[in-house]
C-alpha cells in the first residue's frame, strides 16, 4: 500500500501549499491514500464544513487532528456528518467524533486502518494514556487489517519515540504531527516506518506558520496578541510511505516542497 501524508495545514497559507503541490505529489505517488492532519487548516485554528470541502476537492480521503479540533463550534455536527475526520482517540470517554476509522481505497480497494492519539508531555488537558488507548484500538480491530497507520499528535520528541518503541511492528507507521518543524529523523524500525514530526503545510518564511508581526508581541513584550495566518509564501511537507501485503513498512521517504523566494 502507498501512503501519502500531509503535515498540519495551517490557514489559507497552508491550504495554498496543497492546492499548488499535491497534484504533483499524488501524480508520482499514485497513493490509495492521502491523509492530512487538518486541524489548523481554517483560519490556522480548527476545520469547517467549506475547508473541509475544498480538502476533499483535492483528494485529500482523510484528515486527522489534535487539539485545535475544536476551535471552530460547527466541528461537533461534522463528526456526525463525515466519518473521515478524525479527533484523537485518547479523549476521555463522552467526547464528541471518533479517533480511529478503517477505510477502503476507492482506487484500489485496498484497507487501511487509522489512528488518531494524542500525547501528554507539555500538551496541557486531561488525556487518556495515549499507549494503553493504541493497545485497546489495535486489539478492536478486525484481524484481517494489517495496515495501520498512526498520527500522532504530540509536543515532546521523547514521547514520541517512546511510541515508535511502545508499538513498533504492531503498526505500519507513526508519524508525529503538532510542532509544524519537520524533523529528519525518517527510519523503519521492526517493520514500523516512523518520523517524528511530518512538519507542515504553510509559508515556510513564518513562525510555525504565523506572521511575525503577530507573533513577535508576545517573545518581546509578553502581552497577549491575535495570531495571524502568513501567507506570503506556500510549503508542503509531510512524508511518503509504502507497504508490503502484510502491512509492514518497506519505504519511507520525507517531503518538503517549499517554494525558493529570497527574504531580504
């Protein structure tokens, strides 16, 4: 199975980057499935029901997320309304939407189950242990799914290798979502591909997509200000994946499109 991953789309900058890059990258790719990590990828904070329709527009089959999911109320209706979208699954019981889904190529009819976790290590609010919620989410599904692939939405590097330790050749992949710095630390590890942080997509001259004049306030002055989506230039990154017919990874190659302006 080919995998193509896209990491956090932040705003209209990010969403700039698909439309200009995928087309290209799934044209080579030939993925059975392109999943996003979407949930900055309206206005930078959170999803609605029309970026949600310009994401499937680019083919885009699922779009998982992390703690900005809620950011935009109308959300709670399209947990109901579109079974591709993905919360992390580690939320305690109760929580609105679903944090793992088993999909079906429309290209090649090909099974591939997801899952959505989120960390605990600097990322603030009452998570469930997100390695005792993969164990119960794996032992769920149907035996006849061998390849699965995990998002998983966390601040420290640490933790995040702990995971590719934790489940490494139980899952396909785990790659890392949430910092928007892509990291270059690409490797299979015991048939389980990994990458730390897949990055993002948005202007690469920003600060984690963000204006600096935005931003800047509050490193200098510690007062509180509006962030604000830059858009002045597009980047795309994330990372291609493959697998073998019993779902262990056999390649793993990082993406970065970035567009080449120079910045006085």
């Amino acid at each position: 199975m080919k995998i193509l991953f896209l990491g956090d789309i932040i705003g209209k900058g990010g969403r700039k980057a698909v439309s200009r890059y995928l087309p290209g990258l799934q044209q080579h790719f030939q993925p059975d499935f392109t999943i996003a990590n979407g949930e900055n990828s309206a206005g930078g904070f959170g999803l609605t029901r029309s970026v949600y329709s310009e994401m499937k527009f680019h083919h885009i089959d699922i779009i998982t997320s992390g703690n900005h999911i809620w950011d935009k109320k109308e959300v709670m209706g399209m947990f109901q309304d579109f079974h591709d979208i993905l919360r992390p699954a580690n939320y305690p019981p109760g929580v609105p939407g679903s944090g793992c889904g088993i999909f079906t190529s429309e290209q090649s009819t090909q099974t591939i189950a997801v899952l959505n976790l989120i960390g605990r290590t600097f990322m603030g609010g009452s998570y469930d242990c997100p390695f005792r919620t993969a164990d119960a989410l794996l032992e769920s599904l149907p035996s006849e799914i061998k390849t699965i692939f995990v998002d998983f939405h966390a601040e420290a590097t640490s933790e995040k290798l702990a995971m590719l330790h934790y489940l490494a050749g139980r899952v396909s992949a785990i790659v890392g979502t949430h910092t928007h710095i892509q990291t270059a630390d690409e490797r299979i590890f015991k048939g389980t591909a990994y990458l730390t942080d897949a990055g993002m997509c948005g202007s690469f001259h920003s600060i984690i997509g963000m204006s600096e004049a935005s931003i800047m306030p509050r490193f200098l002055q510690g007062m509180p200000t509006k962030l604000e989506v830059q858009t002045s230039d597009t980047a795309l990154m994330g990372v291609f994946i493959e697998t073998d017919e019993q779902g262990k990874a056999i390649h793993i190659e990082r993406i970065a499109s970035i567009e080449q302006r120079h910045q006085p």
